[in-house]
C-alpha cells in the first residue's frame, strides 16, 4: 500500500473517531434525543 493511501485511510478513521466522539458527548448531554434518532422508545 503507497504512503497516500496510508494517509488516506487514517484520516478516514480519525474522522471517524471524532464523528463518534462527538455522538458519545451528545448523547451523555441529551441521550432523549439519541433514542428519537434511533426511533427507541424509553419507558422507564
């Protein structure tokens, strides 16, 4: 594999990471609207 497509793929799983980074700091904020994302219903 060339150097680029090294690049490449670590940027893809860093955005990755920050993309799910950033649903673990929502949903520890407002996890009700995670459950509406998800099309969960919560009763408890």
């Amino acid at each position: 594999m060339s150097e680029r497509w090294k690049w490449f793929w670590g940027g893809v799983g860093l955005a990755l990471l920050l993309v799910v980074l950033a649903l673990l700091f929502v949903a520890y904020q407002r996890p009700e609207m995670l459950l509406d994302w998800a099309n969960i219903r919560y009763c408890g």
